[in-house]
C-alpha cells in the first residue's frame, strides 16, 4: 500500500509499506531524507506496517516553500508535525525510530501525545551537543560556531567534509550517499536547521518522557559519545535501555543496518530469527 499524496502526508511524502496490526516509524536526522532508511524497510514491511517521510527541510521536500525558519527554529514545531502526521495517518500505538535529533522530536511529541508511542527507538540521538560543566554533549561552543560558520560559508564543500567525518569511511558508498543528501538540501534551510540542532537544550525534557525506549549507540560516533546514551538512561523516567552496535559513524542504519535491524526486530517482539552479520 501507498499512502496517496493529501494533506501534510503528500507535503511529507510519506510512504507506507507492508501491512500488519503493528506500525514503524522511520524519522530522518538533518541532512538526510527518508532514502537513509532504504537498506532497512524491505525487512521490517514483511511484518508491519513501515512509514518513512521527509522532514520539511529536506531536499526531497517539492515545496521549498513550506519550511519557515522561525517556526522551526526548535524541535517543538518538528513534534507538532510528526503528531499531525501520524493522526492524519491514524497511526497509534506505534513505534518511532528517530535517528539523531529525530531522537528528541519523538520525545517530546511522545510527552504531548503519549497515546501514539508504544516505544521509542533513538538511534544516535543526543539532548544537547554543547559540554556543559556537569555533561559530556561532544562539542565546545567554538567548535559549534565554526561549524554553523563552515555552514554559511561554503555550504557544499562543508557537506562532503561532513559526511565523511560523520559515516563510516570504511563503507564509501554511504558516505557518497548521505554527501549527496546533503548536497540536496538547501543551504538556507541548513544554516537555520544547523542552529536549532546544535544549539538544542533538551535534557529537562528526559525526565518527562515516559514511553520506553531503547537508546542506540556506535561504538564509536563523533558526533555523539557514547556517555551521552548512558545520561539519556539514566534522566528519562520510562523504561530505558542502551544498545551498542559495534561499528564506526553516527549512521548505522547506512553502515550497519543488519545489526540496527537485529535490534528494532527484537524491540518490537517480531517473530523473526537474528541474523548474524559476517
């Protein structure tokens, strides 16, 4: 099944595959769009429902003219979406895969509307990339700054040096891949983007959350440290656990998607033997 394109589903261009009582959600981060999940829909449509769309920044996005930087200047305006979404999409009780800042967008649309979350599955995800005295984010305040400057200078040149740094250089055809989904995006939308992402400060939200969540981590991820899932445990009051994938990069959906399925097949209590990845 497609979803026809009506409403905000056609301006998301959301997809729906498989079929099933049970539904998955896959929610992009910056930079990409709903072709990260590629490698990870065919397997879970076999047993459910999947939907995968596009944030409105995105490249993907027919409609330049949709995305407003001040309304989406924070992750609150992306939430209201995604609920929007899902009740026009009459999709309950369902589970969100939300890598990087989708991460905190389905936890704080999971605050305002519990009754659509069953679980939440934050892959990557991180509630402030700034250290601060008490927390590990990964980034100084100057290092943020020359990479939203890096963003406003050179925007094209800064996305294939960011992609490379940020997927697993072991695996050239993502990195190719996710470069070219940035390349797709355009450079007024990610200046505004950038900022609200690295300047986000989500952590008194954790305590809020109450939908249990599985936190996925890399073994080794530049973007996000691996103290930072452990913190994520620790604040949110539902039910939580860390999973850790053994690979490099902040995109194991791109790099490590067996291993990434193994994990979102057994959150979702999938009848379905794991497959052990050479």
């Amino acid at each position: 099944m497609v979803v026809p394109e009506k409403g905000l589903s056609g301006a998301l261009n959301a997809r729906v595959t498989g079929s099933g009582n049970e539904a998955i959600i896959l929610a992009h981060g910056f930079g990409g769009d709903q072709s990260v999940w590629d490698k990870i829909v065919p397997r879970l449509a076999k047993h459910c429902r999947v939907l995968v769309f596009d944030w409105i920044f995105s490249g993907a996005i027919k409609d330049p003219n949709l995305f407003d930087p001040v309304k989406y200047s924070s992750y609150d305006a992306f939430a209201n979406d995604l609920i929007s979404l899902m009740d026009e999409l009459d999709l309950k009780s369902s589970v969100l895969v939300g890598h990087s800042m989708s991460g905190m967008i389905g936890c704080i649309a999971s605050i305002k509307r519990p009754d659509l979350f069953k679980k939440l599955i934050l892959v990557g995800a991180s509630p402030r990339y700034i250290n601060a005295d008490d927390y590990e984010g990964g980034f100084s305040n100057s290092e943020v700054e020359d990479i939203i400057s890096n963003i406003e200078s050179n925007y094209y040149n800064w996305a294939q040096a960011f992609a490379s740094a940020v997927v697993d250089a072991n695996d050239p055809p993502s990195v190719d891949m996710f470069s070219k989904c940035l390349q797709r995006m355009r450079p007024e939308f990610a200046v505004p983007v950038a900022k609200t992402v690295f300047y986000c400060d989500e952590r008194d939200i954790l305590e809020k959350v109450l939908t249990p969540c599985i936190i996925v981590q890399t073994t080794r991820d530049i973007v996000v440290p691996n103290s930072v899932a452990y913190y994520m445990q620790e604040k949110i009051k539902g039910k939580s656990t860390v999973e850790i994938i053994e690979t490099d990069g902040h995109f194991p959906h791109l790099t490590a998607h067996q291993q990434l399925l193994d994990v979102l097949i057994a959150a979702m209590s999938l009848n379905e033997p794991k497959i052990i990845s050479s």
